[in-house]
C-alpha cells in the first residue's frame, strides 16, 4: 500500500490550506475576503469622493464649472455606492440560487 505524503505550506494570513484537500476552502475565503475588502475600500471611496463633491459645492461662490464639477463627483460618487449595493444583491442572489452561503463560508469538517 502506498501512502501520500503532502508537503505542509501554511499561511496564517489564509485559514485552511494544510493539505491539496483543502484547496477549495482556501480559494473561497480569499475570495470571501477579498470581496468584503473590496466593499471596505469602496464605501471608504465613496465617502471621500461624496465630501469632496460637498466641499467643492460649497466653495464654488456661484461659478457654473465649479458647480458642474461639484455635481458630477457628487453623482458619480452616488453610482459608485450604487455599484457596491448592487454587488452585494448580485452575491445574495447567487446564493439563493446555487443554494450556498457564499459571505460566510462554513465548511463541514471531515471525520
């Protein structure tokens, strides 16, 4: 009888991954975690690109290009947020469909 020997690579910035079995978990959470990341970073984006708008509103003492500057980072800042909304029921209808908790992955475990 021959026996697997596997080579142990783990990654404490990634759970799981300690065998070849353990591959599709691993690429989950990183996808998991890199879609939250993304979610992160763009509600941060949003938030500075939205005050910026504000700010330039605010100072823009009545000239027309300013305040065409102002109102267009302002609406593509409100397009941004709307992009990360719909991502979020995009990922909540896979789920639904496919039948799976793809945010919150939880794997059963063997034995």
């Amino acid at each position: 009888m021959v026996s697997k020997v596997y080579a142990t690579i783990t990654n404490a910035a990634v759970p799981g991954g300690s065998s070849p079995a353990d591959s599709p978990k691993q690429f989950a959470v990183i996808i998991a975690t890199l879609w939250q990341t993304l979610i992160i970073v763009g509600g941060l984006a949003f938030l500075l690109y939205f005050l910026m708008g504000g700010l330039q509103w605010i100072t823009a003492g009545g000239e027309k290009q300013k305040l065409q500057e102002a109102q267009s980072m302002i609406t593509n800042g409100l397009i941004g947020l709307a992009v990360l909304a719909a991502s979020y029921v995009i990922i909540k209808f896979l789920e639904s469909v496919l039948g799976m908790n793809l945010l919150n992955i939880s794997w059963p475990t063997a034995g």
